[in-house]
C-alpha cells in the first residue's frame, strides 16, 4: 500500500501529482520565500563551506538543481560564478524569475539562466535550453532531494535522479547533495531545531510525523506553522505540510557511491562541520567529486 493511501500527505490545494510539486498551490511557495528569507540571511557557514569548496576546486558554472525562489543561486552569482538554476516547481521558479528581473540593472545577473527541469529527465532538459552543456558543480541542498518519494519502493527514481546529476558534471566536478538527519527524527520523532541554512526572522514551529509501512520508515511529514504577519502581506499565521523520503546516511551513502560507479571521492559533513566535530546533527552534506576517467 502507497503511503499516500493511509496519510494525508500534502497541504490543501496541492495537487496529488504534486510530490515532485509541494509548492503548487501558490500560497506555500510564497510564504517559504518569506521563511527562508534572501541571500543576505543565508548563514554565514553556510556561504563560507560552498563557496570556500566551490574556488578550492576552481568551480566556475554551477547549476543549482533545485533553485526554489533562487536564494542559493543569487548568493552564487553575487560570488562570482556563472549560475544556471532549474527546478521543476513553475511557482518557486516565479519568485527566481521575479528577483532576476529586480537585478536587472546588475550586469552579473544578466547570464543567470533559469528554466523548468525535472530531475528524472535533466540531462535531456538541460540539453533543450543548453546543448551539450556540462557544470564545474550541481548543488543540490536545503534537503531538497527528499522531497522525492519512493514510488516504487525501491528506490529505482532516486538512483536515476542521482545518475543524471552525475551525467551532467564534468569529470573533476562536484556534486553537493545533502538530507536532514533521519535517522535521529525516526528515532526520536522530532526535528532538531537550528537551522544551519536560514536566519529566518519569523517564529517558526515544525511538527514531526513519521510514517511506518510495514515495519519500515516510508515518509516523514513535517507541518510548518510560520507567523509571517508582522510584515502586513499576510493577514494571519500560515500552516502547510511537506513530506520527505527519510533517506538514512548509510544507504544514501551507498546510493551515492554507486551513482558514481564506486569512482568517486566521497566526503560528508556534519552542518558543515567534520562528522566527529557534531554530535546530532540536523543535515548531512554529501559532496562527491566525480572521476577524470
């Protein structure tokens, strides 16, 4: 039985092909702009370990594949490097587009290139607005790969999906790719609090479901409830419900590996931090460097 069928897995408003879309109802994606913020409110680790990795590796194009509203990839190009940012969310692109054309008059946004992509089909959607186009890095962050559930409950969409961020790196390029904690939320059934990705100046509470198909973690639900009312835009206190596939650190690990063909150099970070250096953290970051050969 799909998790669907005994959970409510989406918001009001959002339609049920909507998990590769949690955003569409229109409403959630404009109050996750107003929680995440802009990228002056990125934390400051945050921007120090990307682009630190990104000039180390003397990274240049970087696609953001799950670009959202484009605060990641703002940062990126206020940074310097050539940014081109997909997502397969139309209403999260919106905002992207909206703040790209606020930029106009700033000559570093004009080859900011931002387009609809699926993960599942990226190298042949990148190849209809880019041919033959090839990155120095793909990030993916903010645990956005988790929203991508296990259809088939295999993980066959999830190795695919990897595969093709592998495709459309150069050989020596970087893949950033992280997840939430899981296995402490299946654990403990809650989220630890601090973020490590927004300063977020709105009181936010995170309720913490975790859904068990026979006798196995299937999705992990987290009910936002996000008072945006101070700034006058929103009459009243917003809830909405996103879902995760609650990917546990060894097997993503593995998953990983292979995505690679077992080639790649392989480092994972505790919130930015070495693993020994944290002791529960709230996100694992996986960067992979893909073989010359």
């Amino acid at each position: 039985m799909s998790a669907d069928k005994v959970f409510h897995s989406r918001s009001q408003g959002i339609p049920s092909e909507g998990v590769k879309d949690q955003y569409a109802d229109g409403k959630a994606a404009r109050i996750w702009k107003k929680y995440i913020g802009d990228s002056n409110q990125r934390t400051q680790n945050y921007k120090d370990f990307l682009s630190g990795l990104l000039r180390r590796h003397n990274c240049v194009r970087v696609l953001d594949a799950a670009c959202g509203t484009g605060i990641d990839s703002m940062m990126l190009v206020d940074e310097g490097f050539k940014v081109v940012s997909v997502d397969a969310s139309d209403k999260m692109l919106k905002h992207a587009l909206k703040a790209r054309w606020e930029k106009r008059k700033d000559p570093r946004y004009d080859e900011w290139v931002i387009e609809e992509a699926s993960w599942e089909t990226l190298p042949r959607d990148i190849n209809s607005f880019l041919p033959g186009a090839k990155f120095d890095a793909v990030i993916c962050l903010g645990n956005s790969f988790a929203h991508l559930l296990d259809e088939y409950e295999d993980q066959r969409t999830q190795r695919m999906c990897l595969e093709n961020f592998a495709k459309v790196l150069k050989p020596g390029g970087l893949l950033f790719i992280d997840h939430r904690n899981y296995d402490a939320m299946i654990d403990s059934g809650a989220t630890p609090g601090h973020s490590i990705y927004y300063n977020s100046k709105y009181p936010v509470d995170i309720k913490t479901s975790v859904l068990v198909v026979r006798g196995k973690p299937e999705l992990v639900a987290l009910d936002y409830c996000i008072d945006a009312t101070a700034n006058g835009e929103i009459s009243e206190r917003s809830e909405f419900r996103l879902c995760y596939y609650p990917h546990k650190l060894d097997k993503f690990t593995a998953m990983l590996d292979e995505a690679f063909g077992n080639k790649a150099k392989h480092s994972i970070y505790a919130d930015f931090k070495d693993l020994d250096q944290v002791k529960e953290p709230a996100y694992y970051i996986h960067v992979m460097e893909k073989p010359l050969d």
